[in-house]
C-alpha cells in the first residue's frame, strides 16, 4: 500500500477485510479504511491541516458519536463513565479480569491524525480480525476512548484516566478552565454529561485485568532500527510549570528602557535557560505556550506568563532542569525588577511498565521486538498505578509528532493491527 499524507482518506476496494484487504461480505463492519476516512475530516482545520478536537467541544462530540457507531455497529456493549470516558463492551464486564484497549480521540492545537486515533481505530480493527479468525473468548474485551488526554483545552493532561484512577480529585478537576473562563464542569455540562458524577472509579478499575495501548511512536526510534512495531518500556518522568513574570505596563513609545519593568525580557532569557539547562542535562525542556497582557503592540506587557514542559529519562535529570530553569528565571526577573511566581501545575513521575505483562507482549510478538522508552505521556502510565498495563509502538518515519507532518504508513498501521490483535487473542482467548 502507498504512504498518504496524516488525515488524507486510506484508500481500498470495495468489499476487502478489515486488515488483509482480501474479500469480504457487505454486511462486514466498517474497515480499517472505511472507519479512518469517516474520522479523518472531523475537527480538521482547513487552513493548517491539523486537528483542534479539544475536550468537550463540537469537534469531541463527533468523536464520539463516531466511536460509539462504530460499537453499535459491531454489536458491542456501549456505555460511558462518570467521567466521561466511553467503552465498547465485548462480553460481561461484570465477570472482571477483563483485557480492554484503546486511547484517545482529543487533540493538541493543531495536532497530527495518529497520535490517539490510530490506538482506537486499530482496536475496532483488531476485533474484526479476531472474529474473522473465529477466536474463543475467555476474558471479557472492552475498547475505550479516554477523555481529555492531551489537556489542550484546560491545561493538565490526561484527565479522564486521571479522574478514573484518582490522581485528580473532584475539587482539583472542577477548578480546571480553559482560555475563556469556562470550567470544566461548565464545558461538560454544555455537552450533555453530569459533571456532579465525576471523580474516582475503583470498581471500574477492579473489572480490568489488562490494558494495552497502541500508539504511533513519537520518534524514530523504529524507523532508525527498520522495526514497524515495538513495546514500550517506560515513559519518562515529565511536568508542566506556569512561569508568572509580572512587570509594569507602559506605553512602548514614551517610556525609556531605564524605567521600564518588562517582564518580556526576563521570560526571553528564561527560555534560552531552558534550552541550556536541557542540554546540559541531556532532558528537554520546552515555553511552547505564551500568554501576554495586555497584548498590544505598542504597549509594555504587565505580564507574560509561560508554560515550561520538561521531561528527562530520570527524575535526577529532571530536578536539575527545572531547577536551573527556575533559577535564572528568578535571576533575571530580579534584574529587569520583575515579579515572579513559579507553579507546577502537573507532573509524572517515571513509569516503568510492568515486566511480567511487558513479557508476555515480547513472547506473544517474538524476542526480536524493539523495546524502548518514550519522553511522551499516555493514560496507559496513569493507569500503570492501579492495573498491569503496556504499550505498543508503530512506526512513525519522519519522527514528527503534535504537527499535521505526524505520519504512519498504511502497511506499518496494519501491521500494527495485526500486532495488537496477537496480543489481545494470546490475554483474552487463553
């Protein structure tokens, strides 16, 4: 199959399988094509080509509705949590032990087509190939779209899980708001779900025995080793910290530079810190968001807030980074007469996922798969707290993530379904 560019229509005859592409009957499910092309133009933007499917918004409501059609459609048990989260049942949850699958739907401004979708969409897929490979289940199997993971919207990632596993509290969550003052109960109230039943989920959590998650690598790491699939080993330790540089506003032409207090110039100087500290430390650290007051363009900021990301391989590494970040910040707001609050807003400490279902992926797939860290967070590390989890990886060539350039090739996302349908018949067929 040829390459196509993220969120382009995968193209494929009428009538083929939902992985080989040989024939089927007209009463199959939508294939991995056909539920790829239905996706692909929802909350696209027509200008940058990337996806703004941000929680609780029109775009996520036709996410949603598309995943729970394609449960519908295959006859699976559909349902969504107090928090939000949706679920695609195949048999009885109730008899716990269950092995479920799945990622995300949402979306960072502007973001690329696989980083999410390709893990929802392979599972449907992965399900259809077990059926056409007429597999006896012994466990119940769940497919599930979690809400909110990449936090475009208000600011803390992956808060379904998040709320599921009870690493955010009620009251943190309700606090949560976005850009235009509305808060997150605000916002789901608006689309129609309760946000008085939001909060922890013990009972959910203690059905699942199992939860696997297929991602599109964000890197090359498989691209440079020639490997279409690998496993997850950890996902590095990562946080976000909200830098408050608060100065005087003042007009840009009449105030000389010896009586100004801009707090743009300390921010400057604080994100070339970040990229020395990061270097330094062999980490990265990122001000990819900007908030200036009051904006214009011929006035002096009274505030500049940044938001620092900053991930490394050990928490040793980290504290170091954001530790020498948060120095010069307040070195450099000290000089210019600044002001300066520093807030950690999220943070992950390092995940390693388990060995015992890491194992059983590398004996199910063979001991030649590729098994690697990620500095990228997913609801499977939230979850690894409260249930064996694991990932999966498939092969992304241009390395790019969070940007329409995001890619997979067609052969690479089947590869990683059939992957994944080996996984999910070894735990829930045995």
């Amino acid at each position: 199959m040829s390459a196509q560019f993220p969120g382009q229509p995968l193209r494929r005859s009428r009538g083929e399988d939902p992985v080989s592409g040989q024939s089927g009957t007209r009463g199959d499910p939508p294939s991995f094509h056909e539920m790829w092309n239905d996706l692909a133009p929802i909350g696209r933007d027509a200008r940058s080509k990337g996806y703004r499917r941000y929680a609780w918004t029109p775009a996520d409501t036709e996410c949603r509705a598309w995943f729970r059609e394609q449960a519908e459609r295959r006859g699976l048990t559909y349902e969504v949590d107090r928090n939000g989260n949706q679920w695609a049942w195949l048999g009885d949850p109730r008899q716990g032990d269950a092995v479920v699958t799945g990622s995300h739907l949402d979306s960072v401004p502007d973001g690329g087509a696989f980083d999410g979708p390709l893990g929802v969409v392979s599972s449907f897929a992965a399900v259809d190939e077990l059926r056409a490979r007429q597999a006896q289940f012994t466990r119940p199997l769940a497919i599930v779209n979690f809400g909110d993971e990449e936090g475009a919207r208000f600011g803390l990632a992956c808060v379904g899980s998040r709320l599921t596993a009870g690493q955010l509290t009620v009251e943190a969550a309700h606090r949560l708001a976005d850009a235009d003052g509305r808060t997150l109960p605000q916002a789901m109230e608006r689309a129609g779900h309760d946000p008085e039943a939001i909060g922890p989920d013990p009972e959910r959590l203690a059905r699942i025995g199992a939860f696997v998650e297929l991602h599109v690598e964000q890197g090359r790491a498989l691209d440079l080793s020639g490997d279409r699939i690998g496993i997850a080993s950890a996902i590095w330790p990562h946080g976000r910290w909200r830098f408050d540089f608060r100065g005087e506003a003042n007009h840009a032409g009449t105030t000389r530079l010896v009586d100004r207090r801009d707090p743009m110039l300390p921010y400057a100087e604080t994100v070339l810190a970040a990229r020395r500290e990061a270097q330094l430390a062999g980490a990265v650290a990122t001000f990819g968001k900007i908030a200036v007051e009051p904006n214009g363009v011929n006035a002096i900021p009274s505030l500049v807030r940044g938001w620092l990301d900053s991930r490394a391989a050990d928490q040793s590494a980290l504290d170091t980074v954001v530790t020498g970040v948060e120095k010069a910040a307040r070195d450099h707001a000290e000089r210019h007469g600044v002001d300066l609050d520093v807030v950690r807003e999220s943070f992950t400490p390092v995940i390693e996922f388990g060995h015992a279902l890491r194992d059983e992926l590398t004996g199910i797939l063979g001991p030649d798969i590729p098994v690697l860290g990620t500095g990228a967070g997913h609801d499977a590390g939230i979850l690894s707290e409260r249930i064996p989890t694991a990932m999966l990886f498939v092969r992304n060539p241009t390395g790019v993530s969070h940007s329409p350039a995001e890619f997979a090739a067609e052969d690479d996302c089947l590869a990683g379904v059939r992957a994944l349908a080996d996984v999910l018949e070894d735990l829930a067929c045995r």
